[in-house]
C-alpha cells in the first residue's frame, strides 16, 4: 500500500541519484521472493537485516588488530566497520550513488570475521587446509546465506543479488569479468582509508609507534603541510589529532577528485554501462603513493610489532586446540552445528562455530574444554 503523501522509492532514486548509480528499481532481487515494501527500498531491508543478525551485534566482541586487554581506546570489529560505513557513505552522497547499498555492503563487509581478526582466519585456514582453507569474507556469504536464522520462510538473511554479488568481488576480486559497481568499489576504498587512518592512531595511543617515526612518512608530511596551510596553533595533542583526521581528508579528497573527473570523462548512462570501464574508485598520483609507503609502515612497525605477534601466536595455538577438542567432541558444539555438519562436514561446521565467536566467547570455551 502506498500512501499519497510518500514518494516511492524509484521517484526518489531518480531525483536524488545519478544514472550510473545501482537504482533499487534494477535490483536483480532476492533468492527467495519476498513482497516488496512501500516505506523501504530492497537496499535498507538488507542494511537493517545485517544490523538486527547476531553476527552484526558479535563484531563488538571481536578484535580489528588490538586486543581487548590492551584497553578500551582502540577499535573494535564494530566501530571499524561504523567508521567504513561512514567514509563511505560520504563517498557514495557526493558521487550521487546508492547510499542504502554502499550502508548494507559497509556494515556487511566485515561480518565473517573470525574472533582475533586476521590471527584468527589464519589458524582456521590451517584447520580447514584439507577441506579447502577458510575466509572471513567467504564466511560472510555462509553468515548470509545459511547460518543467521530470522525468518521461518528461508535460511540465512535473504539479501539482495547486489549485496551478495557485492561480498563475492571481496572473496574472489576476478570473480566477474566487469567491474564490480560502484558502490562496491566505494566501500572497498573506505576501508582502506578508514584501517590507515585508524591503525596509525590506535598504534600511537598505545605507544607502538612513535610521532616522530611518523613523521618521516610521505603521507604524514602531506598532511602537515595542510595543516600549516590553515595556520592553526595546535598543542601536541591536538596536532597529532589533526593529523588523523587531515589523513582521511586528504584521501577522500583525493577519490573524489579523481572519481569525479571519470564522470565527466566518461558519461555513463547506467550502472551496467559504468561496469564495463577498468575505472576503479580509488586514490590516484602521490596521495596513492604516500598510501602505499605508508601501509608497508604499518605493516612492519605495527601489524609485525612484538605485541602483536605475541597474541597472534597465542590465538593461533588456542584456535588450533579448541578446533582439535571440537572435532573429536562435537557433541559440545550446540545442536545446529551438529546438524550444520551433516550437509558441510564436521570439520568445516567446526570452523563456522568458532568463526562465529567473539573473542571472550572464544576464550570461555576454550578455559571450559581445553585449558582445564
Ligand atoms: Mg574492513
């Protein structure tokens, strides 16, 4: 039912996007049929849906690349993905693309991560090796499509082809021959601005890195001369606030300057037609230099930093361990994942239920069953 006074989504889209934008009337739609809504496009169904999944609301127990006993500054699985979603909503309003899909593959992007992030995909992988490996952002299609249960009429989340097609382009980035749309490829370039920008000042709040390591890095003398530009008088904490912030401003100037100038260049007509192109949404000439140097810093001064490498051995071991305990006793495991075995196998259900848990959950499970 429609009321008078609402304008329908399809007549919004189209005042409001440009026409090579992902228009929610084009969705190629769910697998399972579903009526559609008067108040919500196909897009803000699947954003909500991932908002209300259990393992939407897990990411606040799973650790981005500090772990929880190294304080409550850092970010979680969370609020890296909040600020994901943020940048690239930003993105999508100023390019005129389909801000409910970029929201839904934000918020979605991150949702197969294992508890101790990448230490933990890692062990899993070694796990699985036999079975074929293990992913998070596979995980996340296995999340969507068959173990969050919500609705009686089908399994999984039921999310539209773009969101699904939108994660495959994360497992397998050859998976399609044209290019993935741009919305997908806005969030790809969110989350890499937005894990620079945060890694760098969660490593300085914690002491990994020093300020004056930084500032040998490119990047961080690009964004010292803007600040000069502006002529503020900044103490020292502040300063290195500005910092932060100028880091992700001058990127998302840099995409969005780059972005626009391909739409002018080349007038797509449709979204499909914009596929066709090699154009990627991304940084460009120095900033995109800068970037690199400054991602081979972080992965050598922070992501290989003692600390760090400590816990992700402890992870791993742990992970190994409970996956071992698990496949000789899966009776432990709650009844679903029992079930869950007899159509995926018992060591692959094995790694979808630790995959599925957060940090803590992990850490009492392995107390309760391993370290007696
Ligand atoms: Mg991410």
């Amino acid at each position: 039912m429609t009321h008078n006074n609402l304008q329908t989504i399809a007549e919004r889209e189209a005042s409001i996007l440009a026409p090579y934008a992902m228009h929610s009337s084009d969705t190629l739609g769910r697998r399972y049929d579903e009526q559609q809504q008067s108040y919500r496009g196909p897009f803000q169904r699947d954003r909500d849906r991932i908002v209300h999944s259990a393992a939407y609301r897990r990411l606040s127990g799973k650790m981005q690349v500090f772990t929880g006993d190294m304080g409550d500054y850092h970010r979680t699985r969370l609020t890296h993905t909040h600020e994901v979603s943020s940048i690239a909503r930003t993105l999508a309003r100023a390019l005129r693309l389909n801000e409910d899909l970029v929201e839904a593959l934000a918020l979605f992007h991150d949702i197969g991560h294992p508890p101790f992030g990448h230490a933990g995909e890692d062990a899993l992988a070694e796990c699985l090796a036999a079975e074929g490996g293990f992913s998070h952002n596979q995980y996340a299609l296995t999340i969507a499509e068959q173990l969050e249960t919500r609705h009686q009429h089908f399994p999984g989340l039921n999310l539209t082809e773009e969101v699904l097609a939108g994660q495959a382009t994360r497992v397998d980035k050859s998976a399609t021959e044209i290019s993935p749309l741009l919305e997908v490829q806005a969030v790809e370039a969110a989350d890499s601005m937005t894990y620079d920008a945060h890694d760098i000042d969660d490593a300085l709040k914690l002491g990994l890195v020093k300020f004056a390591e930084l500032e040998q890095l490119d990047m961080i003398k690009i964004c010292q001369q803007q600040i000069a530009s502006r002529g503020d008088e900044l103490g020292e904490r502040e300063y290195q606030r500005a910092i932060i912030h100028t880091l992700l401003d001058c990127q998302v100037t840099n995409v969005l300057e780059h972005t626009s100038t391909a739409l002018t260049q080349f007038q797509w007509d449709s979204a499909s037609a914009a596929r066709q192109s090699d154009f990627r949404i991304g940084t460009v000439g120095e900033i995109a230099k800068a970037k690199k140097q400054l991602e081979l810093f972080l992965y050598e001064r922070v992501y290989r930093h003692v600390a760090i490498v400590k816990t992700r051995e402890l992870a791993q071991r742990q992970i190994q361990q409970l996956f071992a305990v698990l496949v000789e006793n899966p009776e432990i495991m709650p009844a679903r994942f029992v079930e869950h075995a007899e159509q995926v196998g018992l060591p692959r259900s094995v790694g979808h239920y630790i995959a599925g848990m957060t940090d803590r959950f992990f850490e009492q499970q392995f107390l309760a069953h391993v370290s007696q």
